[in-house]
C-alpha cells in the first residue's frame, strides 16, 4: 500500500453481500482477493457468495418488489437524486478506490465517476415522465387504456472495465421503473460496486431492492436464481460468448433481456478526413481505459493516400504515453486487468506480425510486476489476421488501408459483431451515407467518443440485444399493460 489515503478508502468499503438491507459474510464463510493490477499486491478481502447467498438475495428483492413498485415516482426520483449528489461529493475517493481495483489512471477514474453519477441524475429525470395512452376505439364503442408497469425483480451481470458506471447504467433505470435489483459484478473490480451500494442504502434505498452479491463462482450462484423463474428481467454487459449462455439460460422461464456484448469497432479514415481530427479521435477511441471498452477502435481502416501520414501521426502520439501505475502524477496509460487479458494481447500482437504485420511504436511487453503492455501501433496488418476478427481489449492500433468506399464499408462490416463504428470524413454526402450502411447500433461521426447517459447505447447482431441510456432507456425495464373498456358505445 502506497499511502494512508489509499488504505483509508479501502477500509470505508463494506465487504460483505448486501441481501435485504444488511451486510453479510457468505454463508459459506469463504472469501476472495481483490488485487492490483499494478503491483499484484491484495487490496482487500470480500465476501464470496455461494448459490444459498444467490437465492436469499432474490427472495430479498422479490419480497421487496411490491412495495417498491408502488413507492410514489416522485419518492424515487429523490433517492436517485440524493446518490447522484453523494458519488459527485465523493468523486475523489471512488476514483482512487477504482483506480486501486482495476488500474486506469485517476483522471480516467474521476471521469468515469462523472458519467456513472449521471445515469442516476438522468434516471432520476425519467421516474416521473413515465406514461401510458387512452384513446377511442376505431370503431367508437369502446376506449383503449395503455399503462406502464415496472417489470419486476431484475438480475444485472456487470464487467471490469467500467466497474461504476455498468452499474449506474444498470442500476438507475431499473429503480426508477420501481424495479428491485439482484447485482453481481465482476470479481476482479468488485469494491467500486459496493460503494454504490452503500452510497445508495444511503440515499434512501429500502431494504431488499438492491442487493449485491459478490461471487468467483459466476454460474453457481447466478444460474439457480435465473431459472427460478421470480426475476423476471436480466441485463448482461460482458463477453459474446458469455451472453449467449445467459439466453439460453433466460430462454426456460421467458426473461426479458438486454445484452451488451462484444465489440469489434471499424476506425474509418477518408481520404478528405481532417488528420488532426482523426488521430485525436482515434486516441479517444483507442485508449480509452487502455483501450479495454467494448467501444474501442480495434480496426483502424485508413485511405492509402493519407496512411502513412495517418499512422505516423498516431504513433507519436501513442509512444509519447506516460505508462504506469494510476494513481501516480502523469500517468495515462494504466496496467490492463489481469494475467489473462495481457496474455491475450500479446498473442494477438504476435499473430498480426507472424501476418507481416510492422510495429512501428510500442510491442514489447515490459518487465517488472503490473500487468503493463506500452501503447502500440502496427502497420500493413493483413485482413487475416486475428486482430481484424478478436477484439484487442488492449492499447494496440492495427492499421489496414483501403481505395474506395464500398472497400472500407466492406472491410468494417466483415464482423459478427455490430456495436460502433468510427468515421472521420469532410463530405456531408459521405458521412451520412457510409453511417447508413455501417453495420452497427452506433457510429462515431467525427467523433471518438459515443457513449453518453442521454443517448441510446446498444448494439446489433452478436453485440447485443436492447439499448441502455436515453429515453428508451427506462422502457426496458417496463411492461405495457392494455385495458379495454368497454360499454361506451
């Protein structure tokens, strides 16, 4: 440990399960290690749930649903608000605290801290625009009256990367639906998700309407609660893979579900593009969270006319990165999550270069602890290689070129995924029309940056199912009821 400060914020996070109002041990008793990334040291100890710790959390949160969903919208608007203003009063210690756990640098931390409290402001917002319809009947005999109801205990399954705001994300718009929560994050960051916890029991959350289980054993304890058949809505943010099972699974009691997988984002460069521009938003694409973001630029697509220009532009800027531990002075390229994750972009950087793939900065792993990989930038890479098909999660560039148009277009959408796209181009007509046949739910125009609490987040084919943020945001976690009434004709 580094510093009093760190070992103080460590020490103010509650590390049990939190099941119908209170923090509890496991009933198992067992636990489980939180480290850091940068050094391997063990940061604390949590609770590690067991499949009886799983079904008294749902039995909590289905206890509690009833009375949540008929809590005024007004009453759950405030409690949102109240957390929203209590993570921005305590945005410097659930920086550290996530900085600690998973490695980015504080400035990336506070920023991330910024945008989780958000989705609770604007959730807080939409608890009380939340409408139905009435309207006559064509044939004038009757009235049609559509009311919105909450759709019951929910399941979020939340990932490392973004260990605070998945869950905001999650998390707001299903209380303000009057929805009760079973969470489980990701065992490698769970301490930011236990501060929100708090943070929201805090604010006013009753007893058993959000409840977090800590758990290594993801399918054990989770699995028996999906097919229990109480829960009646799940919400997924992590692997491809990994989400198809959880439908399979949601498939036996009908779940409604929203998955946010996989990603494998196209960086388009035209020949008329403002280089400036697009390295600038290629850096905000790229390394953002050291490039561990579903919405991470991992192909880079760039005119032959401007590639070299293109390239040599963002290597200088990508080997001018400060590498190192999060919370030191400077630093904005941070150690990635753990062993498995620097092993997989080693491989992939390896593969690209057995292709005829040129590093032209970075590449090298460093010695020394922390999972720590340099920003890299790689040119000539062939559309053969296993990075223009895996997603990097990594600080790595692979840069291909094109001619024409309809090659970029092919080229991005040769993917079983579907989340972003990024296009940098001057021409009006260009731009819309290659948005238009992007394959994707999103696609940064001139931009590096899409995510935002008040735009629809989602994507397409293997990326997922639904849309998390916006006004659509609140609807699916809402059931439409239809009464027809009769007698009036």
């Amino acid at each position: 440990m580094n510093s009093d400060l760190e070992r103080k914020v460590l020490d103010a996070v509650p590390t049990g399960l939190l099941i119908g109002g209170e923090w509890r041990q496991a009933a198992s008793g067992a636990t489980t290690k939180v480290e850091d990334p940068s050094t391997g040291e063990v940061l604390a100890e949590v609770a590690d749930a067991a499949p009886e710790d799983g079904m008294a959390a749902l039995t909590a949160a289905h206890e509690a649903q009833a009375a949540w969903a008929a809590t005024a919208p007004r009453e759950r608007s405030d409690v949102l608000r109240r957390a929203y203003q209590a993570m921005l009063a305590q945005q410097e210690d659930l920086a550290l605290l996530m900085t600690l756990e998973m490695g980015k640098p504080l400035a990336e931390s506070r920023g991330e801290v910024a945008y989780a409290a958000e989705f609770l402001r604007w959730f807080s917002e939409e608890a009380v625009r939340i409408d139905g319809g009435f309207a006559t009947a064509p044939a004038g005999g009757s009235r049609f009256l559509v009311m919105k109801q909450p759709v019951g205990p929910c399941l979020f399954i939340t990932p490392w990367n973004f260990p605070l705001a998945m869950g905001a994300r999650k998390i707001g718009p299903a209380l303000a639906a009057g929805c009760t929560v079973v969470i489980k994050p990701a065992p490698q960051t769970p301490l930011s998700m236990l501060a929100l916890g708090r943070i929201l029991l805090d604010a006013g959350v009753p007893a058993g309407v959000l409840n977090i289980l800590n758990a290594t054993d993801a399918q054990g304890v989770m699995e028996p609660i999906i097919r229990d058949g109480r829960a009646r809505k799940l919400s997924f943010t992590g692997s491809t893979g990994v989400g198809k099972i959880l439908l399979e699974q949601c498939a036996e009691k009908v779940l409604r579900t929203s998955l946010e997988l996989g990603g494998n984002a196209s960086f388009l460069v035209f020949d008329d593009a403002d280089l400036d521009k697009a390295v600038e938003g290629a850096m905000l694409a790229k390394m953002r969270n050291m490039g561990e973001a579903c919405t991470a630029a991992n192909r880079f697509y760039v005119h032959r006319s401007v590639a070299d220009a293109f390239a040599g532009k963002l290597a200088e800027r990508m080997g001018a990165l400060k590498v190192g531990r999060g919370t030191e002075d400077g630093v904005q390229v941070g150690p990635l999550v753990d062993a498995k994750g620097l092993g997989k972009v080693v491989d992939l950087v390896g593969d690209a270069v057995s292709h005829g793939a040129r590093i032209t900065v970075g590449g090298e792993k460093a010695d020394g602890p922390g999972y720590f990989y340099p920003p890299t930038v790689l040119v000539d890479v062939p559309q053969n290689s296993r990075l223009n098909h895996e997603e990097v999660f990594g600080p790595v560039a692979p840069i291909s070129v094109f001619d024409t148009e309809d090659e970029a277009l092919a080229a991005a959408n040769a993917t079983e995924f579907g989340l972003v796209n990024y296009v940098f181009t001057e021409n009006l007509n260009r731009a819309l029309r290659v948005a238009e046949k992007l394959e994707s739910g999103m696609v940064g125009l001139n931009t590096g940056l899409v995510s935002n609490p008040a735009a629809p987040f989602g994507g397409i084919k293997e990326s997922g199912l639904g849309r998390e943020g916006g006004t659509v945001g609140i609807e699916e976690f809402l059931e439409i009821k239809y009464v027809a009434i009769g007698g009036l004709g």
